[in-house]
C-alpha cells in the first residue's frame, strides 16, 4: 500500500519533537558514544549527514527522514510504503523501488524485511545503505540497474521498531529482541500446516502422544500469542503484494537458514531444498571472497535447513513459504547482534555484493510448490485434522455425512479411501504412511495433512 504522505510528515514530526525534547546537550565535537556492558560502543547519529560514513546507527527520527529523503530525491525509482505501526505508534516502513517506465514489463516482487528482533541491529544499517547504494547505482552500475529495471524490490529496515528503539529515540543501546508486549515476534506468526504452536515429538511405535496438542484454530494453527499488530500489519502488507524471493535479517550468528524452520530436513524436507542449498552456498562464497572468516561459527558451509540448526514455531519464515507462496529464508549475518557501529562498514563490505545478487536469484526462484500460488492454494475447507503433523492417529472433524474420504500423496496418487460415519467425525491411522505432505479430500472439501 502506498504512503499517505500527509500522516507521514505528521509522524514523522511528532518522532522529531518527541526527539528532541529528549535530547541532553552534548559537545558538538563527540559524538555520543555509548559503551555497552560488554564493552561494545554505540554510536549513534542525530542527523542524517553523521551516516554518511555508515559507521552510526541513526536515532528513530533520522531514520525517518531518511526513508523520506530517499522518496523525494528518487521519485522515479521509488516511494515509501507505510506497512503499519508499532503498539508505541512508531512506523514501519518499507522503501519500495519500482521504476517508472514505458514498457509493460512484468518486473516480480523481491521483499527484504531485517530487525524483527530488535537488538538484532546489524541487518537495520545493511538495508539502509542496500537502499542507497542502489538508488544512487541506478543508470552508473549496470549490474544495480538491470536488477532495478527487471525487479520491484521492498526494503523493510527494521520490523521491530519498538524493540530497537526500546531506551527511546534517540539510541539502540539497551535494544530488546521483543516488541513492547514482550512477545518474540518471530514466534508469533501462524504455523503451517495447521502445527500447533507446542509439538510433541513422535513417540516411540505403540506409545501414546504426550503434550498439549491444539486443534488448528482457522486452519491456522494454535498461536501461543494473539497475532501481533507489528505482523498483523506485515501479514497484510505481504498479502497485498506477490513477493516471490525475499529474506528476514537476524543477528546473533552468522548462518544462511532455509526452509523449513518448522521440521527438521529429516521430517519434511522442503521441496526446493536444493535450489536452496545453491542459493545459500553462492551467497556465503561470495561473502566469503571478501572475508573469509565468516559464515563460520555455526556451520563450516555456512548455511542449513532451519529446523536442522533448531527448530521453531511461529516463525515468518515458514509462514511465508507457506501461506503466500513466497521463497523466504532467514538470514543470520553478524555473530554479534549489536555491533559495534564502528565494525558496520566492515560487515557491509563483505555482505553487500551477496544480499545484491540475491535479490537476482528471484528470476531463478523456483515456483513456490507449498504455498497459494500452487495447485494445493485453493484449499479451503471445513474440514479439521488433529493433530497435524500426526504420528499415527489422526481425528478429522467437519465431514459431510457418509461421504467418501480419501487421502492423496504430493502427487495425487489416491492412498486410501473410506466412508465418513453419520456423525462428521472419523479417526484416521496413519501409522504405515512415509513422512510427508498428503491431501485429505471429503466431497468438494480438502485440507492438508502432514505424517511425521
Ligand atoms: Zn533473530
């Protein structure tokens, strides 16, 4: 959705005075340097010519006026979108390059979202001079305008901002993981596949499931948390758009984290893991021709499926994939997830040529086979299935009376086939089944169901 220009000045100066009521004289000279307890220092940038070295962080209202300077000195080639606001009303902002020309050339959408823990800071100033370094390299660099002329790209610097910008305006010092609900926002979206939030492990063969198993709410899933208004605007702001590529930033390690988060490879590998193995391994090498020593400390190649490093629920990532259709992986780009500023040109120099040329990887983005934009998107249903993923035993809920069930592999072959009792309600088991994806058809309604 586009900007209301209007409510964003008003925003954005309401961010200013708030700004500067809190600002403290200082020495015009120093900077203000903040040490972290750990020694890191923090230093932060009150205007927005102290970026031009991108060695600061900008303070809330700097960034702000960033985002608008950007729309105003590019209007050709972009514009701001506000995806929504935070629980303290600060916005959420993505800068969104589509250039205006003649041809009718169907550009797909890329979508870059970082910060959505927010002390996980390192990703905020990557994405922010991602925006300026192709903006200002459009029409001079070749490689940035033939992306920008074949790509719509959104850039969301920072999804968490009331995390971020936990101590105020003014510093990222004392920046939290969680939005001002304490809620981890990156466990808060809907699961696939319908998974409760909390699932148990398979029990051993013969033995009973242990745990809280939550029937899907919606076809939904269980969420521990009510959906929160940061990614209930952002569920919206993906929905309103086709993003076919896109990557949430983290800190913390410095790993490339493909789908699923929700399994391990080992349960359900996703369908385009290889294309995702290529993918990870083209942007660690690259990185690494600058650097070497990173993309080390959690796995020598670099990069894994999620759910191999540790498994999630409630991640964007799968949710993505899953219910828009969209290619999204994680990436993990700095060990520490508060850099010190005076190391954030360091990090660009290395990254900066890898998260560009991943934005390219979208004309070679396989057609997502899980999400809406495949065949399995039109399932819409009455049916209810839990627990799933199941083991064995599974109750489906919300038959037609005595119609015919059957349940169908990936590839539609037909796997079994029973009459639905007179009360709606059949238990299933799935014991005998290989770990999968299958579809549960009951006259015109179907719903996925996962074997584990
Ligand atoms: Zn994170």
């Amino acid at each position: 959705m586009k900007m209301n220009k209007t409510l964003f000045f008003m925003a954005m100066m309401a961010a200013t005075l708030t700004a500067s009521a809190q600002l403290k004289p200082r020495p015009d000279a120093f900077p203000p340097v903040q040490e972290q307890p750990d020694g890191k220092a923090v230093t932060m940038a009150s205007t927005v010519e102290e970026m031009a070295d991108w060695d600061r962080y900008p303070t809330y209202p700097v960034y702000l006026e960033m985002m608008q300077r950007w729309a105003e000195s590019f209007p050709q080639l972009c514009h701001v979108d506000t995806i929504g606001t935070s629980i303290r009303g600060r916005l959420i902002l993505s800068l969104y390059i589509d250039v205006q020309t003649d041809d009718d050339l169907y550009r797909p959408e890329f979508f870059y979202s970082s910060t959505i823990h927010g002390d996980e800071v390192t990703g905020f100033v990557m994405m922010l001079r991602l925006i300026d370094t192709l903006l200002n390299g459009y029409n001079s660099n070749p490689l940035y305008t033939n992306l920008i002329n074949r790509t719509r790209i959104s850039i969301n610097p920072l999804a968490n901002p009331d995390g971020t910008y936990r101590n105020g305006n003014n510093t990222v010092q004392g920046a939290v993981r969680y939005n001002a609900n304490m809620v981890d926002l990156n466990r808060n979206y809907p699961n696939p596949f319908g998974v409760a939030t909390a699932t148990p492990p398979c029990p051993p063969q013969g033995g009973t499931v242990i745990g809280d198993i939550v029937p899907p709410r919606g076809g939904q899933g269980g969420v521990k948390a009510a959906l929160q208004p940061e990614n209930q605007a952002m569920i919206e702001y993906m929905e309103a758009h086709h993003f076919r590529l896109s990557a949430n930033l983290h800190g913390g390690a410095e790993v490339m984290n493909y789908p699923w988060d929700s399994f391990t490879s080992a349960e359900m590998p996703h369908p385009s893991a290889s294309w995702w193995q290529e993918v990870c391994k083209r942007f660690v090498d690259t990185s690494r021709t600058y650097d070497n020593s990173h993309f080390r400390d959690t796995y020598n190649c670099g990069y894994t499926a999620g759910g191999d490093w540790y498994v999630i629920t409630g991640g964007r990532q799968d949710y993505v994939n899953y219910y828009l259709g969209c290619n999204e992986m994680t990436m993990e780009i700095s060990t520490q997830k508060t850099l010190s500023s005076n190391r954030l040109p360091e990090y660009w120099d290395f990254l900066q040529h890898s998260l560009v040329n991943y934005i390219g990887e979208i004309h070679n983005a396989p057609d997502n086979p899980i999400g809406v934009e495949s065949p399995l998107s039109s399932l819409h249903s009455p049916l209810t299935v839990y627990p799933n993923p199941a083991c064995d035993i599974v109750t489906v809920d919300g038959l037609q009376p005595n119609c015919k069930i059957e349940l169908f592999d990936i590839a539609e072959h037909r796997i079994l086939s029973v009459s639905a009792p007179s009360e709606g309600r059949v238990q299933l088991d799935l014991a005998t089944l290989r770990p999968g994806v299958y579809i549960l058809r009951c006259g015109t309604a179907a719903t996925k169901l996962v074997k584990r």
